[in-house]
C-alpha cells in the first residue's frame, strides 16, 4: 500500500516537471522575440512613429538615408533578417540532435545554413545601404 502513495507522488512530479518544461519552452519564444524586437528596432518605432517610406533627391525610399533614423519598413526588414539568422542556427542545431534518419538531418542542416546566411548577408546589405 505504501509503494502506491510513492507512485502518487512520482506521478505528481513528473507533471510538474512537464508543466516546467512548457512553460520554459513559451518563455523562450517570448524572450527570443523580444531581442529580435529590440534589435530591430521596435522601441525607436513606438517612441518615434516614423513613416513607412522617406522622400530623396532621388525619389521616395523605404531606407532612411540618415544612420541615426530609420523608417517602419525598414524596422520590419530587419527583424525579419535576425528572425531568418536566428532560425537558421536553431535549425543547424537541432540538426545534430537527429541520429537515425540522415536525409532529415541533412536537409535540416542545409535550410539553417542557408536561413543563417540570408539573415547575416541581409542585415549586412541593409546596414550598407544605410551609409
């Protein structure tokens, strides 16, 4: 009788662990979205409101010619690159977690290297535009 009450409590552990686990698991996702919300630039978009698009000499443009302004469309551009990066190094990762099926672990490696490139070329290109 005592070996089920032991069972009973074992059971109960092993739930709360799973509830840790999950709530773990959505407070990442919400930190990771939060960086890339910052890094893109989200705060200066709430304080500053700019505009979708500027006006230049050469006509009307998505990217702020000043470095120290930019507009919407650029913000949400950015956060999609780190969006893409970050994705791609998780995919490379979980990658190397897969050890019996090697065309999965193959194409998932191939998609992240190729997600991480797009990010870290994309955001470059961006920033080069800027100046």
């Amino acid at each position: 009788m005592a070996s089920t009450s032991g069972k009973g409590k074992d059971t109960v552990r092993v739930h709360r662990s799973r509830q840790f686990e999950t709530l773990a698991n959505y407070s990442t996702i919400i930190v990771v979205f939060f960086v890339i919300f910052i890094l893109g630039g989200g705060v200066y978009d709430i304080i500053k409101s700019p505009p979708a698009a500027v006006q230049t000499s050469t006509g009307l443009s998505s990217i702020h010619p000043y470095p120290g302004e930019q507009t919407i469309n650029e913000s949400i551009v950015s956060m999609l690159l780190y969006g893409f990066g970050f994705l791609g190094i998780l995919l490379i990762n979980r990658s190397t977690k897969i050890l019996y099926d090697k065309s999965k672990a193959n194409m998932q490696i191939t998609v992240g290297i190729g997600l991480a490139i797009v990010g870290v070329v994309g955001a470059y290109v961006l920033m080069n535009l800027k100046g």
